[in-house]
C-alpha cells in the first residue's frame, strides 16, 4: 500500500503548460530563444544504431567540458537528469533518517515537497519583507538549499553572505543556481576554493542553454560529496542523447551569452517600463521579474491576462500574494505584455471580470 507520508503529501505544482500555441507564455521561466545551432547539428548527425549500447555511466566527456569551464577537477562534477535529481539524491546521501532540509521562504517549492518525499523535516527561514534575509542564532539542519539568485523573488544573495554561512555551517550547502548566467556575480568560486568541504553549486542547462527540453543539470564541489552523489544515483541517469546534446550547448558558451545578453536588456527595459506604471519591481539578477502591480492585487492582473492568452505565474501566499513572477520573452512578447498591461489599467481592472 502506499506509505503514509506519501498519502498525505501534497507534490510540486509545476507552470501551467497551456496546448493553445497562440498563448504568449511567460510562467515558466523558459529560455524565449532556441538553443545553439550546434545542438540542432549534433540531433541531426547523431547515429541512431548507438542506442542501442548503454550510455557512460559516469559521463566523463561531458564532466570534461564542465571541469574546463570552472577551473576544478574532474571529480568535482556531478551530471543529474535535470538539476532535480540532483536535489532529491542529496537528500537521500547528506541527510539523516531523523535530520532535516533548510531552505528559505519564500523560495523554490520543490525543496520542501523533497524533504517530505524523504520523510524528514523541513526548516524553513523565512525572508525578510525585503527578501533579504539573516539566519536565525543556532540554526542547523543537514541540508541547506539556497536559490541564488533566488525564486521567485529574482533578488540575488550577497555572495560573501552567502561564503559566511557556508564557513559557519556544520551541514551541507547547496547553493542553487539555476539563473547564475543572468546574475552580475556567483558563488561558484565557492565550490571550487581549496579546503571547501560542505558546499555544492549546482548549475543548468534548462534556462541560459535554452534547454528545458531536456533534463541537464551539473553540481560542482568536493570530491567526497560529489562520490556521495554516484554511489546512490541510477546506473545509467542520463540517456546518450542528452549528453551529446549537453556537450553540444557547452561548447558554444558564445551563442548562451550572446542570448542572455539579450533577456538581459529587455529585463532591463521591462522593469523601467513596469515602474513607470507604478508596478514595484524587485531588482532582478534572473530571467524574470517578480513585481508587485498597483494597489497589489496581482491575482486580478493574473486573471485578467490569463484571459487575454497572456500566461504568468501567482503565487498565493502572505509574502508572495501581492506578486507575479513574469518570464523574460522575447522583445515582441513583452511588448504585446505591456500593451496588455496598458489596456488593462485603461479599464477598471479590480472591477469584477465577466
């Protein structure tokens, strides 16, 4: 039968996926633009014949490139099918049947479903009205998850706050950063500093790499944990394609900047628009902007664009509630945003919608 905790959980609420294409889709912080030319080249060359073989259980080629890119080790990388197994196996190998997970709140919602998918406790710290944040006195846990920067707030954690935590924390620190590419500065340097022996930073290649498609994520840190990682991980969790698909992305890191580039001037130009509509707009280190619409009733402003094919992302809740979290499209889609957005004021937008 199934496992009581299991009954009494409730999962992960991923982004609407909407099957209308006339939808202008900004609710999951999806790269707007296709991924490098030579990831349509390596789908198009690839033998067909080899999948029949096993892939590499332990990725060397692909760990090769990443070890290249961040100046560490081979055995400091760890590939996952998607950053979230990742998350999960680090539950399972760094915290005890009686421990606990960390996270901030508002954050990543997936941190607290995977503690109680593990059956352990979660200890939120709860963020400042700012979003800021301070760590209570004695606060420990096994795990600590950090989004940096983070979601949906899109703010970016101090990295030298984030390194003093790191030093002073007895458990495990996975620093998060699914939108590093898209933030000023990063905490890799974290991960990779001679004598670090608790802190992981986990990498992505499903928003700057234009790949959520499929499921490529990477965490770098001492070797110890990362042997953690392979001892309890599937046989063969990553299928032959996506490596080769992987490898493809990593070697043109030009193109990937080149579009993150991009999100970040229309970022930029979006959140001066939505200010100058007197929309508070938190300063954004990310792909998308998490802002609070006049007089704060984000809910309406989200049914209102909903109804007009416009998808973003609400989050009820007492910190969140007055906030949408909009995905950085294309600059005709924040465009038609803002036009959206402007009728949308030209009416009496809390009036009751028919």
């Amino acid at each position: 039968m199934i496992c009581k905790h299991v009954e009494a959980l409730v999962g992960y609420t991923p982004g609407e996926q909407p099957r209308d294409s006339t939808v202008i889709k900004l609710n999951t912080n999806e790269n707007p633009y296709p991924p490098s030319p030579r990831v349509a080249e390596c789908v198009a060359s690839f033998n067909t014949e080899k999948l029949r073989l096993y892939p590499d259980p332990v990725f060397l080629e692909v760990r090769e490139r990443i070890a290249q890119i961040h100046g560490c080790s081979v055995t400091q990388v760890f590939v996952g099918n998607g950053s979230d197994e990742i998350l999960a196996l680090c539950t399972r190998a760094f915290v005890e049947n009686n421990g606990s997970v960390g996270c901030f709140d508002p954050s990543y919602s997936l941190y607290r479903v995977l503690a109680e998918i593990r059956g352990v406790s979660c200890k939120p710290v709860q963020l400042k009205p700012d979003f800021t944040w301070n760590m209570p006195a004695e606060y420990a846990a096994d795990l600590f998850f950090m989004t940096n920067p983070n979601a949906p707030t899109s703010m970016l954690h101090d990295p030298a706050q984030v390194a003093n935590f790191c030093l002073s924390f007895d458990g495990v620190v996975l620093v998060d950063e699914a939108y590093g590419d898209f933030a000023d500065q990063n905490c890799m340097d974290l991960a990779v500093a001679a004598g670090n022996r608790n802190t992981l930073v986990m990498r992505t290649l499903s928003k700057s790499f234009s790949l959520a498609g499929i499921r490529f994520g990477y965490v770098i840190g001492p070797e110890g944990l990362i042997a953690a990682l392979y001892k309890i991980k599937d046989s063969y969790n990553m299928d032959m394609l996506t490596l080769k698909i992987g490898l493809a992305a990593l070697n043109d890191l030009e193109y990937m900047q080149r579009n993150v580039s991009r999100i970040k001037a229309s970022r930029a130009e979006m959140t001066a628009a939505l200010r100058a509509r007197g929309w508070k707009v938190c300063d954004s280190q990310t792909n998308f902007l998490f802002a609070r619409p006049p007089e704060g009733k984000a809910q309406v402003v989200f049914d209102y664009l909903k109804q007009n094919k416009i998808f973003v992302r609400y989050f009820p809740g007492p910190m969140t509630g007055e906030y949408l979290r909009i995905t950085i499209g294309t600059e005709e889609q924040c465009a038609a945003l803002l036009v959206a957005l402007g009728l949308c004021f030209e009416i009496d937008i809390y009036a009751p919608l028919t």
